[in-house]
C-alpha cells in the first residue's frame, strides 16, 4: 500500500472588502482576453480549470468530490464560475458564492501556470471584484493560505481587502492514485 504524503501546515487568512475597487486597470495589451461566464460548465473542464490553477497550490477538495457532490456544488444557483482565455486558450478561471443577500464569497481564484507573468493577475481580480460586488453585496469575502501564491495576500490586501482572522490548518495531499482516480471522473 502506498504511503500517504505528509500533510502540509498552512496558515489560513480570511479577509473581507466592504466597499467595491476603486482601482481600474487597462485591459492587458499584447495578448488577446476574455472573460466568460460558464452557467453550466461540464464537470470535466471545471476539473479541468481546477487542477491547471491550484496543482502548485494544492489544491485538492473540489477534485475529491464525486460528480453528484461537484455538480451540486457548482452548478448550485448561487454559485458563478468564469473563465479568462488568453490568445484563445484557457488561462484561469473565478467562483463566486453569493452566500446571502449581504455577503458574496470570492471562492476560487488563479491563472494557470502559463499565464502568471504575463502581468494579468491584478487585472483579473479586479473583474472577478466587479463581478462580485455586481449584486450590491454588504461584504466580499475570500481566504488565502500560505499555500497560495505567494503574493496572494499582498494581492488582496492591495485590491482593498482587510483580514479578519487567521488559523492554521492542514492539508492533506492527495496520493498519485487519488488524483489519477479524480482526474478519470
């Protein structure tokens, strides 16, 4: 039987903006975007998006979800996902919660490999805050780990959120088997 990986200890920080960016941004020159919202976007490409952003991050939960608890999950009516393209091939995605008529969570957020560096990153949070704040909600909300990116705080905090509690947590890594199993689905 194959040995578990060792968990990982993170530090979990949960932020919350209470007034929409006032930052506005270009859109990035030299590379061809776009943002579309996926209402009923299939298991397997939202598997997809998953693993291509958070396989540095360990990322993990949605992709042990079976199709009947991913489904429910994503394609609840509250829940959006959108996904940025660049120069025609997918780039990252956003998942937005909107939890009440008050609070909309920033669930999911991340650029694939291939698309950090490209000086994208701060553009496209600010769509997903766009998006987010589209309902008039009283807060946005979102948690990061030291297990993100490592600017993925900086970032936040940059874009106008405030951290309102921290813990530690841990992560366990999924097994080769688990993952190739997940990624069949």
């Amino acid at each position: 039987m194959a040995k578990l990986p060792a968990p990982l200890k993170a530090h979990v920080t949960k932020l919350e903006m209470t007034a929409p960016p006032k930052a506005s941004l270009p859109v990035p020159s030299n590379i061809q975007t776009a943002i579309m919202r996926a209402p009923e976007i299939p298991l397997h490409y939202y598997r997809y998006l998953y693993r291509q952003v958070g396989k540095r991050w360990h990322w993990y939960k949605r992709l042990k979800m079976s199709d009947p608890e991913l489904s429910a999950a994503i394609h609840d009516p509250r829940v959006s996902v959108t996904v940025l393209y660049v120069n025609g091939a997918p780039a990252g995605f956003f998942e937005l919660l909107k939890e009440n008529e008050e609070v909309t969570e920033l669930s999911y957020f991340g650029l694939f490999e291939r698309a950090i560096g490209l000086g994208i990153g701060k553009w496209f949070l600010l769509q997903a805050l766009y998006s987010a704040w589209q309902d008039n909600p009283v807060k946005v909300t979102v948690t990061t780990n030291t297990l993100d990116h490592p600017r993925a705080l900086q970032l936040y905090q940059m874009m106008g959120f405030s951290p309102v509690s921290t813990y530690e947590a841990f992560v366990q890594p999924m097994t080769d088997a688990e993952l190739l199993k997940a990624l069949d689905g």
